[in-house]
C-alpha cells in the first residue's frame, strides 16, 4: 500500500555524493585530461597575444579544453557553460582546483575561443595527443624512416598491399550506373 507523504525539498548541502569528495581517476574526462599537452596548448594559445596591452584574458588551459568539450558531446555554446558549471569532472578537465557554482566564462567567449587556436594548432595539438596514445614523447616523429634510409625503404617493401580498401557503401567498384528515376511530384 502506497502511503502519501507531505512533499520534501531536501536541503541541497546536505545531499551526499557517491565519489565521496574525490573524483574517480578513471573517469573519460581526466583521462583526456592527463594526455593533452597543456603546455603546447599555451604556447598556440598565446601566440596572437601582447603580453604588455589588453585586459586580462581565460586561461588557455579553459578555453581549448571549452572547445573540446564542445566539440565532444556536441553541444551549443551556452550548453556548453552550463555543462562546465554543473559537472565536477569537466571543471577538473579544465584545471580548476574546486568546485565552481558560476558559469567560468560567458558563453560568447568561445567565439573567441575559437578564434585562438585556427585548425592549424588544432591539428598539431591532436598530433601530439595521438602520439602520446601511441606511448611515444612530445616531439617524436612518426616513427618512419626517410626516402634516404635504405632500412626504412626495405621495411615498407616488406608489407604488400593487400588490396583495395573501399571505405563507403556508396563507392563500388561494380560496372554500374546510377539509376535513373523520375523524380516524385509533390503538388
């Protein structure tokens, strides 16, 4: 039997959290965190700036790791804010020490945010995250060998070619035509 009971709003501090004041370390967002290269992000972040005019400006650190989060769960600007100012994981992504109970920055910064790193930086960052992926260091080449190495020549000659990669449905190496229909009337 179902008992009504007079409705309750729970005293929001007094709510408790199941990570008990810490947060897992295996946790997507710190993972992610541990294996961009923050300090190449500065440096791209920086580069455009005058150290000696303009206001104070966001952390380089919060404004790439804003377009991630963006770009990750691919969502709005404004979206994107909110999302930082409720989920502890995304405010430690971005490097931030305690809990916000503010939105870091107006959601009509990441326009600017976007502005501070062309594809070009975004490109080398992402580079340098696949190669720590790859257990390689910053800085490391792919590993290849140049046109110059005889080794690196016979290493590639080693590896046939197994074939033709078809990567869509929509390329088909078949000896057909598009169909042609009339197209459906709409009136």
């Amino acid at each position: 039997m179902y008992r009504r009971r007079e409705i309750q709003h729970p005293d929001l501090g007094l709510i408790s959290l199941p990570f008990q004041g810490t947060l897992d370390p295996q946790n997507r967002w710190l993972i992610l965190a541990n294996e961009i290269p923050w300090t190449v992000v500065e440096d791209e972040y920086t580069k455009t700036m005058d150290a000696r005019m303009g206001a104070g400006t966001i952390n380089a650190r919060i404004a790439f790791g804003a377009l991630v989060i963006k770009e990750k769960l691919h969502i709005t600007d404004e979206e994107t804010a909110q999302q930082i100012k409720e989920n502890p994981y995304l405010q430690c992504f971005l490097g931030y020490h305690g809990f916000l109970m503010k939105e870091p920055f107006n959601p009509s910064m990441m326009v600017y945010f976007r502005l501070r790193f062309p594809m070009e930086a975004v490109s080398r960052i992402n580079n340098l995250i696949v190669e720590r992926r790859l257990g390689k260091k910053d800085g490391e080449g792919s590993g290849s060998a140049g046109p110059s190495d005889p080794a690196g020549s016979e290493a590639a000659e080693e590896k046939p070619n197994a074939g033709q990669m078809i990567s869509d449905a929509t390329c088909c190496s078949l000896p057909r035509s598009f169909p042609q229909h009339s197209r459906p009337s709409f009136a």
